[in-house]
C-alpha cells in the first residue's frame, strides 16, 4: 500500500493535464515534501507540453493503467473529466495509491457511490478537491458557526457566478458535453456552494426544488466548422434546499452572468445575526441587531492569521491531502463526505426534471 514516513516526500503522478491540472503542478511544487513523479494524459503531445511549461522531469504516459503500474508512487491527483473520475479513481485505489480528485466526483451517481465503496475496502486516503473550502473565510466561518456565536441558523444564501458562456460563440468543450460532464453549470459551478454551504453551517441538504435551464442550445465546434453542435447540458441553475436542522437555502449558479469573470458568494442570517464572504472582497462581514452594525450596516471581522494568506487555496488543499497521507488521517473531504454533494446535485437534476420538490436520496 501506498505510504509516507514524514522524512520523505510524497510522489506524486498527475493524471490528465488540462486545465485544472495546471493548479495542481504549481500547488505541488510549492510544497517542500512534494515530488511530481509522473504525468499522464490520452491525448498526445498534451502531457509533454504541460511538463515543459512547469519544467517537470518525470516519465509520461499515455494511459493512466502504465502510471499506476511505475515503482515509486504514493498517490494521484486525477484532473480529467468527469466520466472517467470513477475508472480511473477505483483503478488507483486498487493499486494502492492514495487519490485527490477533482470535482464534482463523478459523471453519474452511480460511478460517485462505486468510487466511495471501493475507499470503504482500501486503507488508502482518498479526498475531493473542493478547493472553496480551503479559502481562509471559508473556514473562519466554519468555526465560527461551531462555536454558535451566532445561535440558530435560520438561511443561506449561495451563488457561483461566472461569464465564461456569456458569448453565444464560445465553442463546445467538454464541460457541455451530457456524457462527459453529467450535469453542466450545476456540476462546474453548483457543486461547490452546495460543498460549500454543507461544510461552513455543518449541516446537510434534505430536499430541493431545483430548475436547470439552457439558454444558448447551440454552440460552434472546437474544430471551428460552421456547423454548430446541441447543448444537452445547463448553463445555468438554481435551487432552493431544506436542511436537516431546518434551515432554508437558496443556491444560484449561472456561467451566462456578464461581468462576473469568476465570483462566489455566501450569506448566513441567524438568530443573532449574520455573516457573509466572498471571494472577491475578501472580508468576512458581520451584521447585528444590537450595537454599531445596526446602524452602519456591515462590519469587518478580523480574521486570525492562523486561517493563512489568500492565493493559496490550491496549496492549503494539497498540502492538507499530503498531511493526512503522512499522518495517516482521513481528508476532507473523503470520498464518504463528498457523496453528501453527490446527493443534493442528483437531487437537484431530479428536481428539474419533475418540476417540483424532491427529497434528496440517503
């Protein structure tokens, strides 16, 4: 089995290197007891390319089965897309490797709930990367709400708002694609708040009511032929939800929303008043009913330096999978804890499907 004495570093393969893999690269080499060790990825030439633009020098593979197979490795970070999370995920684990993938987990509920039995039957550690969970606000309010300064939650408000398909000629990717993706904005954009909204209240999603829509059903092709292909995915949705304890929230996740490059928010009202973060500002804000805030409106909280810098989300979230490889702890979050999002997000599709309120699935 894969594992790691805190004198040595942890060696580390990168499975897939699009886009999101990039973070991985530069969140890895700024962890000092971190090695990239190999890369691999099916489409040819683009490994190669990514290991000269980050000055890698490991063994590149054109299949993920030879880079499991190399003497060496203690773990994988899968940065591919959704449909083959699941293979490639439970390929890792029964090769004793400890696994960090990317979000959401899988293309299918089915495929999330194989990749959590097979973590069940291994000793090896697995994590998703819901990055918005390493950003400093986000766990400050996390303790905060711990600690119930502010008393009973009574509702949240969530959104994920990005602009990358504002352009109705923005060409089809594979993120648009049913098949490769499962769902569209709900999984890139509205898996995260849900993750999100969960872990800071330490609560969980009972039942939504959910709408999916496709604004723009027909895009140009990679290939820049005239002929455009079908959206069968959203590019925008949002939810209502029901928590366990009560609460109410309300989730907002559009990639059509001009203006908003890439921009998160969360609103928290209580009994004893109420907290919001985003992370473009920065700030956690603080509203009351009694005192100054009553007046002025929103306050700043000071948040301890112990809850780290800004920019470094992708760092804290690798180096807290490493920590717990090393120290032999479970990640969060695991695998098991992730599928909670799984849930709400298959929910959320049922939902907009029937069009009307749904229990989410235990």
């Amino acid at each position: 089995m894969a594992g790691s004495r805190k004198d040595k570093k942890v060696r580390i393969g990168i499975i897939g290197t699009g886009s999101i893999a990039n973070a991985h690269a530069f969140a890895c080499s700024a962890i000092p007891n971190v090695e990239i060790v190999a890369l691999a990825d099916i489409a040819q030439g683009a490994a190669e390319s990514f290991s000269d633009r980050h000055g890698i020098d490991a063994p590149i593979f054109s299949n993920h089965h030879d880079l499991l197979a190399m003497g060496g490795l203690d773990a994988v970070t899968v940065c591919t897309p959704n449909d083959v999370h699941a293979p490639i995920s439970i390929d890792a684990i029964k090769a004793g490797k400890h696994v960090l993938c990317e979000k959401p987990m899988s293309a299918s509920i089915a495929d999330a709930k194989a990749m959590v039995v097979a973590a069940r039957k291994s000793k090896v550690r697995t994590m998703t990367g819901y990055t918005k969970r390493f950003f400093k606000g986000s766990r400050f309010l996390h303790d905060l709400l711990r600690r119930e300064d502010l008393g009973r939650v009574f509702h949240i408000r969530a959104c994920y708002l990005q602009s990358w398909l504002s352009n109705p000629n923005t060409p089809i990717v594979w993120r648009l694609e049913q098949n490769r993706t499962g769902s569209g904005v709900l999984g890139v954009l509205g898996s995260h708040i849900t993750d999100l909204a969960q872990f800071i209240m330490g609560d969980t999603i009972t039942r939504v009511n959910g709408m999916m829509k496709t604004f723009t059903s027909e895009r140009p092709t990679m290939t820049g032929s005239r002929k455009k292909q079908i959206v069968d995915v959203d590019d925008a949705c949002m939810f209502g939800a029901e928590f366990e304890s009560g609460a109410m929230g309300v989730f907002e996740a559009p990639s059509n929303a001009t203006g908003h490059p890439d921009y998160w928010r969360i609103e928290i009202d209580a009994e004893k008043g109420a907290v919001s973060y985003d992370n473009v500002d920065g700030r956690v804000l603080h509203s009351t009913q009694d005192g100054p805030a009553r007046h002025a409106g929103w306050v700043e909280l000071n948040i301890p330096n112990r809850y780290g810098a800004r920019g470094r989300e992708f760092q804290n979230e690798v180096n807290h999978f490493v920590e717990c490889i090393t120290n032999k702890e479970t990640p969060v979050p695991s695998f098991e804890e992730a599928f909670k999002t799984e849930r709400v997000l298959d929910a959320v599709v049922r939902s907009s499907q029937k069009g009307k309120a749904v229990d989410v699935e235990t």
